[in-house]
C-alpha cells in the first residue's frame, strides 16, 4: 500500500505542476505565482517550505530520544518563524521583487551584492537538499523493507530528477500547491496518530511522559534540560549555541524568505505568516506526542539501535499507536502517515531547488544583460534548476551511508551567521554599505565552514559522519556562539572601515527607499 500511495503522490504532484505551470514568458507567473493565492494558502505554502524532512524526522528523533531537550528544539523552530513574521516579513516583501538578492541590492545595486548573495543561498541549501534526497532512500528502504544500496542509490536518483521537475515545471505557484497538498496530509495525519497515542495513556499527557521517561533508560533526567548535550565540556553553552542557531537560522533560509515576495501586499503577507505560525504551532504539538509516543511504545534503545540519529522514530511511533492488531483502517492511516513524510520530502527538495535556481538565473545571468528577454530568463531558471539538481543528485549518493547531521546543522549555522546578519543590517541599518555587506555574507559563511569541521558532529563520536576519526577540536555542536557574532560584527567593521563619506551616502540612499522598506508602499519594479 505505501509503494502505491508513493506512485499516487508523485502522479498527482507531476500533474499539478504541469497544469498550474506558468506561461513561457512569464517572469511574474514563474517567481511568484503573480500573488494570487489567498493568505491561507500562503501561510500553507510557507509552513509546508518551513517543515522540511529534516524538521519531521530528525525533531521527532531528538524527542524520542533526549525528552525535553527535543520539546525545546521544536518550540525554537516555532520561535524561528514568529521571529520572521514580526522582524523581517514584511520589510522582505516590500524591498524585494523575486530573491533575496533583490532585497539586498533595493540598497545597494550592483552584481557584486547579488552574485554573493547567490553563492551563500546555494552554500545555506544545498546541505539541507542533501539530506532530504539521502533520506528518500533510507525511507524507501525502512518502509518497503529492501536494503540493498542499488536500489537505495536508485531511489535518489529517480526522485531526485522528479524534484527537479517540479522546480523546473511548475515555478513558484505549483510547488506552492505541493507544499499545501504536503501539509495538510502531514497535520492532518499526524493529529490522528497523535490522538490514537494519547488514547492508549487515557488522554493524560502526564502518563504519557512517564511512560517515555520509563522506557528511555535515562529516568527523571529524560524529563530534564540537558540530556541532548550531556557528553560535551560545556552542555549549558552547547544548548544555547543550538538554540540560537535554529531561532536565527530556519527564519532566513532562502527557500522560506521567497515565499515573502508571492504576497501581494504588506496587509497579505502578515496574514499569511498567521496561517504559517498557526500551521508550525500545530505541527510542534503533533510531533511532540508522536516523539514521546515512540519512547514509550517503542523503546528509546529500540529506536537509536534501528538509527542512532532517531529518524525512525516518527514512523516507528505512528506504527505503535496502533497495537499488536491492525484493522485495514489502521494500515491505510498509516500508509498516509508515510506518503505523507514521503511527499514532505519530494516538496522540501523542490521548493530549495527552485530558490537556487531562481537566484542563480536572476541574481547571476539577467544582472549581466542589460535587457534580457522574460523567455530568455525563464529559460535560464528552468536550466538553472537542473544545474543545481543534477550535482546535488550525485551528492545525495555519496554521502547516503554517512551521518548527515553535520549537513543539516551546516544550513542552520550560515542562515543564522551570514544571512540572518545580512537581512537585519540591510534592511533597518541607515549607515550599512556595500563593503559591509560582503563582510559580513563572506565573513559570516567562513566562520561556519572554518568551525563546523572541529565539531563533534564532524569526528569523535561514534554517531559523527567520520566515526573512525577524531579532528575535534572545537567544544560545541554548533558553531552558531562564536560564528552568529562574528558574521554581524564582520557587517560592522566593513561598514567602518568603507569611510564616513561612503557611510553617509548610504543613509541617504537608504532614507531615500525607507518608505519602500518600511512603510508597506507598492512595491517598485527592477
């Protein structure tokens, strides 16, 4: 039933994009859809881009495994989006048109800004593409119930080229309607499962954490800050580092920031962050009593012995919710509990796709002509699609049988030490120039990509993506205390050393487009 229901969503989500795909010659249609879905289908859309596989699995896994620690990790992602709706949301909408690049160069013009812009939204998500398309396989495998690496590598590449297509096909408005057919498959299962769970503990949470707590082999401390970051030198700080870098993160990844620009007014896009905050709030529940319910049904040894990383642990606790005897109804719910994290992983990988392409035909090639044609760059979108999945594809097989950890921690850490800087600065500081623009994009990027190698992520551990090695030598999970204030102060001093004079020419420029920025104004075109 589950390869059925595969074949199914993957026919109907094809279909999808061909029938919603834009016109040929139409930029508008392509990056943002023209803004013609409502404010719940957009805060869908945008919730559904906002929990990736990665989100589903691996926080589910954190939770069935380290207990309270988990529950903190996904209360953070919630925090992460309301930081975005109430910070950044609109300011984006309004300074930018398609990317992040537009909303960076609205300031400061030039192909310097948006080429770099391009290459750290294709470092921030290339990572977490990665992961998901690795995880496709590991999830074919653990529901079908084959374990040979042909078919896993198989597995990758097939749905990996149906990515692409959906980036390349549908633009924006279809992988749009993807993420909404994704997320209302996912909450809407996932409440059922959920509700099955409690049942079994007599609709008392309090049991229901006693029970996980039982089970986990770790007592009362599995109901206690720290479990998570018990082994390393500095747990406390360790914890912070990882909050941190989720709050400030999974707010200013690229694929997230796009769907800003597909609302048609600043009235519109706070609606839709509404709907998406509501959709996030709804799923941290979900996934926190499936988590708990893992651990105590399942068994915390159980799961870290089918992965050590827990990424079972979501499917594994939908699987016990429903006892020893299981009627046709249970087998059919369960078949859409994995069609629908199936279909989160096919609309995650489509919708990062479709932001690197975006930013590379956009950002890139039409800022080196002066008068590029709209069927020339939508062209080059969809090429730039392929360019983008094609590498990410052979990647995905090379690093399936490793620990993939380190990738997702890594999209995390340059959103929040890079992007996260950039957008602040850019889009409320006066005084922010060219020079420190770059700074911090480039400082901030160096920082994450010179630390993330010594972490215990990396080597030292035996669930490290090198076991048989021992490099470590930085004392933290995340790089995000030491890298998040260096890629704000590398800003800052670029912005000194550009000069008092450079420095007032941008406050004026910037006075200049405040309005645009700030005030919710009609949004002006390139």
């Amino acid at each position: 039933m589950s390869l059925v229901g595969f074949t199914a969503v993957a026919t109907v989500t094809l279909l999808l994009c061909v029938m919603t795909g834009p016109d040929r010659d139409d930029l508008d249609e392509f990056y943002t859809g023209y803004g013609s879905l409502s404010p719940m289908r957009n805060g869908l859309a945008i919730a559904g881009d906002y929990i990736s596989a990665a989100s589903v699995l691996g926080t589910g896994g954190v939770i069935a495994l380290f207990g309270h620690d988990g529950v903190v990790l996904a209360l953070s992602t919630a925090l992460s989006l309301m930081l975005l709706m109430f910070l950044l949301a609109e300011p984006l909408r309004n300074a930018g048109r398609f990317t992040m690049g537009d909303a960076l160069a609205r300031r400061m013009p030039g192909r310097a800004a948006r080429i770099t812009a391009c290459a750290v939204t294709i470092a921030a998500l290339l990572p977490l593409m990665l992961v998901q398309l690795a995880g496709t396989g590991q999830l074919l495998a653990f529901v079908l119930g084959f374990s040979g690496a042909a078919l896993q590598t198989g597995c990758i590449i097939g749905l990996g080229v149906l990515m692409i297509g959906y980036a390349a096909i549908g633009g924006m408005k279809g992988t749009a309607l993807i993420q909404i057919l994704k997320i209302v498959m996912l909450l809407g299962s996932g409440l059922v499962v959920a509700a099955l769970i409690l049942h079994r503990f007599d609709w008392n949470p309090g049991a229901l954490f006693d029970a996980a707590a039982d089970r986990s082999g770790a007592g009362p401390a599995f109901l206690n800050s720290g479990l998570q970051f018990a082994g390393g030198p500095h747990p406390d700080a360790d914890m912070i580092s990882s909050q941190l870098t989720v709050v400030l993160g999974g707010a200013c990844l690229p694929h997230v920031t796009m769907r800003m620009y597909t609302a048609s007014s600043a009235r519109q896009v706070r609606r839709s962050m509404s709907w998406a905050v509501s959709g996030v709030a709804l799923f941290v529940l979900v996934v926190t009593v499936i988590g708990f319910g893992a651990a105590a049904l399942v068994g915390r040894s159980v799961i870290a012995g089918i992965d050590p990383q827990g990424n079972t642990a979501y499917l594994l606790g939908s699987q016990a919710a429903f006892g020893a005897q299981v009627s046709i109804a249970e087998t059919f719910l369960f078949t859409t509990v994995t069609t629908a994290v199936f279909l989160t992983l096919l609309a995650s990988v489509g919708g990062m796709i479709l932001a690197c392409a975006n930013s590379l035909a956009h950002d890139v090639f039409a800022t080196r002509v002066q008068e590029m044609s709209p069927r020339r760059e939508m062209t080059l979108a969809r090429v730039s699609a392929l360019a983008v999945g094609v590498p990410a594809i052979v990647l995905a097989t090379l690093v399936q049988h490793r620990s993939l950890q380190p990738l997702v921690t890594l999209s995390f850490c340059l959103g929040a030490s890079a992007i996260a800087p950039a957008l602040v600065y850019g889009l409320f500081w006066r005084r922010y120039t060219r020079a420190g623009l770059l700074c911090t994009l480039i400082g901030g990027s160096l920082a994450v990509l010179l630390l993330m190698p010594g972490t215990n992520l990396v080597s030292g551990s035996p669930v490290s993506a090198f076991p048989e090695a021992d490099f470590n030598w930085f004392p933290f999970t995340t790089t995000g205390l030491v890298s998040i204030p260096l890629g704000f102060a590398c800003g800052w001093l670029g912005t000194m050393l550009s000069g008092r004079r450079k420095a007032q020419e941008q406050r004026r420029h910037y006075e200049a487009v405040e309005g645009w920025i700030l005030a919710g104004a009609v949004r002006r075109g390139d």
